[in-house]
C-alpha cells in the first residue's frame, strides 16, 4: 500500500481516537493509556504533542486520501523513540511498514528505539522491515490486559539493516509448524516477539543436504559397479 505522510491536521484527530480506541487494536499494543476512552485527556494529549519542537509526529495517508493512522518520532537525546497506530482495517497490506520508512527516510538522528507487546507479530515485523532489532525484555503492566504482559524493547543504529532471523512457533500470525527462516533485507526489501539470530542450519536445510549426500552415494557406487564391471579396475 502507497502511504504519504504530511502534517497532522485538526479533523485527523477524531480518526485517530477510533482508531486508538478499536478493542483489537488496544489489545495487540497492550501498553496503552489507562482509559483511552477518555477524549478531553485524548485532546489534551494531542495538544501537547502537536506543540512539542521534540515530536515529529505526521498522519499517514492511504492512496485516496484517507488516513490511515499516524506515526511518530519523540524523546530526549540517545532516547528517541519511534511509535505508530494504523487503523486495524489497514493491517497486513503494508501500511504500518511505509509509514514508518518514509519517517524514518527524513530523520537522520540513530538510535532510534522502540517497544512493542512480546505477542504483538505484526509490530514486531514491521520494526524489523525498518531494521530495528530486539535489544532487551521485561515484564510490565499492561493496561490493554489487566495484568503483566511481555515487552520488547528494540533498537535501530546508523546503517543497520534486517536481520536474517529464526522465529519459534506462534511468534507470528499464521506460522507453520517448526522453525522458520524469515527473509533478509535482500530477500524481502522493506514493526515483538523473541528474536534470535541464526545459528545453523534450520531442520529442512539438514534434510535437504542429508539427501544431496544420499543422491551424491548412490551415484558414486553406481559408477564403482560399472568400473569393476567392464575392467577399468579391480576390486
């Protein structure tokens, strides 16, 4: 999905507190106000982050115009930190991911860090696609879930790209069974769950050399057989 960022205006506002009040939504992020359903503390807080000079803050637009969500860049010096919402009817067509590159593409400032709940695949994935990597995890209180939930806290330096990493099972929607390699930077050009980085060979690489070797033995007696058979050498 095209998405272009531009100023946040006035009439966004109403579009972003829908959006930030979706159940679905409030779940996956998990770390949100106490009671989004709050507006005069919603406006309140918008109004303070409209007039910060340490926010950028820009509403993503879709390809006719209609906003999709916003994304933002906020914190002190070496603390920056960079943060979405896109609306759940945006989900999965790429969105979250543009948006955040094209932020990305015009602040120069590194490192830039970001949280995202444990569970939260989506996320997770779009952070990676941008080049974040998990730094560290900790426990702490969801207010979305009434109680302790996961978060990961991840980092992006000057100049780095995705990862090549190896994910679990359930750490992203619609896994397969085992462990899968995610594509790299090259493989999949550009939002937690654990991450690790690639170690060896996953279970299908085994199993696929395992069977060049059966192939490549097979031969190699087939041709000793025929040798022996018409003399070139004795056994």
């Amino acid at each position: 999905m095209d998405v272009t960022l531009r100023e946040v205006q006035d009439g966004d506002l109403a579009i972003f507190f829908a959006q930030m009040n979706d159940p679905e939504g409030l779940r996956m992020a998990a770390f949100t106000a106490e009671d989004p359903s709050d507006r005069a503390w919603f406006d309140a807080r918008w109004a303070r982050i409209r007039h910060d000079p340490g926010v950028v803050v820009r509403t993503a637009v879709g390809e006719n115009g209609e906003v999709v969500g916003h994304v933002a860049v906020f914190g002190p010096p070496e603390e920056r930190e960079a943060t979405y919402w896109i609306g759940r009817e945006y989900w999965g067509c790429g969105a979250a991911t543009a948006a955040l590159r094209e932020l990305l593409g015009v602040l120069p400032e590194r490192p830039l860090h970001a949280r995202a709940a444990a569970d939260n695949g989506g996320s997770i994935r779009v952070l990676e696609k941008c080049g974040f990597v998990v730094s560290r995890n900790e426990r702490g209180f969801a207010n979305a879930r009434g109680g302790l939930t996961t978060k990961l806290h991840l980092a992006v330096e000057q100049g780095q790209k995705p990862m090549a990493i190896v994910s679990t099972d359930g750490q992203l929607p619609r896994a397969p069974r085992g462990r899968v390699r995610h594509a790299t930077s090259q493989e999949e050009p550009g939002g937690c769950h654990g991450v690790w980085q690639a170690r060896g060979p996953l279970r299908g690489d085994r199993s696929r050399r395992s069977h060049q070797r059966t192939a490549a033995t097979r031969i190699v007696v087939k041709v000793g057989r025929w040798l022996v058979e018409f003399g070139v050498f004795r056994g």
